[in-house]
C-alpha cells in the first residue's frame, strides 16, 4: 500500500489534486461520512445518479442502513462501518463530512476528515450548523456574524464542537493548503429523517400521525427557518464545485413560529391535533432566519420549496416508518 496520493483513475489527470471547475465531473471518488444519516442519505442518491462512485463512512450511530440500501449491489457504492474518530485511510477526490454526533468527538472526527483530505489532496466540505451563531443578536444571520454562544450552557457541546471544526478546517486552508468548503446548515426537514430524536418538526409530524398532541416548547413564540432536504443537497452540492470556501449559509430563509409550524402540521395533517404547552430547554435560541444573500449571488443558489409544499413530502415516510413494519416507536 503506498501512501503516495493515487486516485485510482478517477481524476487522474490532475497531480494538482485541485479539480479543475468547469471540466465534466463525471467518474469522481467522494466519500460522504454520515453518509447513511438523514440528509447523507440524500446527497449520495444525487452523486450516484450523476455517476460518481461513493464511499459512505457511517458508525450507525443515528444513521441507518435502510437509508442507503437502494444502492447495495451498485459498483459505485461502498459502505464502510466505521467511527471517524479513529483514522481512515482512502484514496479520494472530495469529502463531504456530514458524520456528527452531537457530542466534541465531531471534532476528532473532522481532524481525522481534514488529515485525510491533505494526504490526498482531496477538497473536503464541512457540513457545519446555524447554531454557531447561538442566540443570535443579529436578525437575519450573516455570515459575518460570529455568534452569541453561550461556552458553558447545556447545548454549547454540539454549538462550539461545530464552531471549532471551522477553525480547525480554516487552519488546514491555511497552514495546509486543503480545499475546503464551509456550509452552516439550517433546520432541515424531509424524508428519512430520525424520527425520535427530539428535533421539532419530526416531533410534531410523528405526534400528529399518532394522534397524539403537539407538544409546543416554551410560549411557542421561538422561531425557525425550515429547509427542505432536497434544496439543502443542491446547495451543498453547489458549494463542493464551486470556487468559493464559504462559510455559506443554507437554508431557507421562510420564518416561522412553533405555533405558527404546528398549525401547518395541522393543516397537513391532522386538524384536530390538539397543541400541548411544555417547559423549554435552556438556552434555546429566539429567533433563527439564514440571510442567504451570500448563497443566492456566487453559488447561484436559493431554496425552492416552502413548507408548506416541504411537509407532505416527509408524510408518507413518516407514516410508513411508524405504523407500516408494526415497529411503532421503535426506531
Ligand atoms: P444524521 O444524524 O441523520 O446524520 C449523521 C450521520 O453521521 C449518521 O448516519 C450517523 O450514524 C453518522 N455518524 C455520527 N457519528 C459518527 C462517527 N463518529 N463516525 C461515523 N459516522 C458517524 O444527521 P443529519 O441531519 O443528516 O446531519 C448531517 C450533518 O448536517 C451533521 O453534521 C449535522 O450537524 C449537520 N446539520 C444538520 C442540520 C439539520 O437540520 N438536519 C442542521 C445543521 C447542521
Ligand atoms: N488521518 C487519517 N487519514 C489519513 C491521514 C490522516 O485519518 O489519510 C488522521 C491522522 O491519523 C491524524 C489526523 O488525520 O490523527 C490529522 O492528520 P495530520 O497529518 O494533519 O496530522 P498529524 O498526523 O501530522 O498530527
Ligand atoms: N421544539 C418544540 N417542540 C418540540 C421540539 C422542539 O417546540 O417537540 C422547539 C424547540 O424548543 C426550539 C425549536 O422547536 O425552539 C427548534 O428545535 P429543534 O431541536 O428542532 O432545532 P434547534 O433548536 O436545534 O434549531
């Protein structure tokens, strides 16, 4: 095994291991760690169907196999079990690292992403988060804000995790000369996303289908900006080819109430589910709304479905999910 960096054929052309804009991109190798995960899950069913070969990295730690099972039996998919806390070595042209439990090991795991980007001259895209702006003071975000996080507060493990894999993919940029790419993603919602895991629309969808009521945090008067899955690919997507580092928000810039979201998932839904008020989480941010000006002008980008279009998309997979294998709530 040499170490030297060798794209087996992929890409070959270009000992640079920069990828040249603009040429056909066909035939690339891209690992995408988190790539059996909710919104992984997605961007390797577009690589795939644009012809490149894949390589998911995943520890099923909220990812699933089912996620990607589509494309078993496919020669351009390969799916690796294994914790990207612990060193990997490939041969590959781009590395979306979406792998992230909420916890500092995304840091490690980034670390481990960037040595391998530098080894083989890989560009590699981090999939950052809205929440490095924490409760923001600045409405809508910027990217040139830098944030209002609380350092010691219950949420700043994923907040300053995500804060320090920018820092740590800039000083690759820069000390290194890694191609990098920073997305901070907001809210995303769509098909396949965990069902379980507390985030509000995949409470309020899964709520609504069991008949059971919306349970609404706090006054309810928070707002968020929802992101359909599919506009959130095409941005990261976008981002990966394009010639800008970023940071770049994506996300869709359509505000809402929690309130205002439960009556949507009523409308879609169940109109008679009941809204039920609960204590909320400390620190929760008040207001979140992505300023996506950055995005529109030099990646060409902006969302496309609103929420309201968005949320019967994910209907019919939650629906399945939860009553269809007789699993009901487990996942
Ligand atoms: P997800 O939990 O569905 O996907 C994450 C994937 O990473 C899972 O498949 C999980 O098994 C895998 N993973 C976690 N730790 C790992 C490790 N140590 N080694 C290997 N694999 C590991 O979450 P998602 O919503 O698809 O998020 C993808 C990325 O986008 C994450 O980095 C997340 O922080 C970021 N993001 C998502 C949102 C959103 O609203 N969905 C918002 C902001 C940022
Ligand atoms: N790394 C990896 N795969 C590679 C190259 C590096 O997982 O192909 C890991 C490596 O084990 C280290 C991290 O990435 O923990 C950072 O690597 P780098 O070479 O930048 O740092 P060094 O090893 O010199 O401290
Ligand atoms: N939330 C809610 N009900 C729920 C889950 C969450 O009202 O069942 C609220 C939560 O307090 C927050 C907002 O919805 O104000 C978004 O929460 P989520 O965890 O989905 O995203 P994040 O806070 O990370 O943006």
């Amino acid at each position: 095994f040499s170490s030297a960096p060798h794209r087996l054929g992929f890409g070959s052309a270009n000992p640079t291991g920069k990828i040249p804009l603009g040429l056909k991109r066909k035939g690339l190798r891209i690992v995408v760690t988190g790539g059996a995960g909710f919104v992984g899950s997605h961007l390797v069913d577009r690589l795939i169907a644009r012809g490149d070969s894949v390589i998911v990295v995943d520890n099923f730690f909220t990812g699933r196999k089912e996620n990607v099972m589509q494309h078993f039996g496919n020669p351009n998919f390969e799916l690796i079990r294994h914790d990207v806390v612990e060193p990997l070595l490939l041969e590959v042209d781009q590395i979306y690292h979406l792998a992230c439990p909420a916890s500092p090991t995304n840091v490690v795991g980034t670390l481990n992403m960037l040595g391998l980007a530098k080894r083989v001259g890989a560009r590699f895209l981090l999939t950052s988060t809205s929440e490095v702006y924490g409760d923001p003071l600045q409405h809508p975000q910027k990217e040139t804000y830098w944030g209002n996080v609380n350092p010691i507060g219950v949420r700043s493990c994923y907040d300053e995790g995500k804060r320090t894999a920018e820092t740590l993919t800039m000083d690759y940029h820069r000390g290194a000369g890694v191609e990098v790419r920073i997305a901070r993603i907001f809210n995303t919602y769509g098909p396949r996303m965990c069902i379980d895991d507390g985030r509000v629309v995949s409470n309020f969808v899964a709520q609504a289908l069991r008949k059971e009521p919306l349970t609404v945090y706090g006054d309810g008067k928070q707002t968020r900006s929802f992101q359909y899955v599919s506009d959130l690919v095409e941005g990261l997507m976008r981002l990966m080819e394009g010639e800008h580092i970023g940071p770049f928000n994506l996300g869709n810039p359509g505000e809402f109430t929690m309130l205002e979201l439960a009556e949507v998932v009523q409308e879609t839904i169940d109109p008679d589910a009941k809204i039920e008020f609960r204590p909320n989480t400390e620190d929760d941010p008040h207001k979140r709304k992505p300023d996506i000006a950055r995005a529109k002008e030099l990646l060409g980008w902006e969302p496309k479905v609103a929420l309201r279009k968005g949320l019967p998309l994910m209907v019919s997979d939650f629906r399945q999910r939860i009553f269809g294998d007789h699993k009901e709530g487990s996942n």
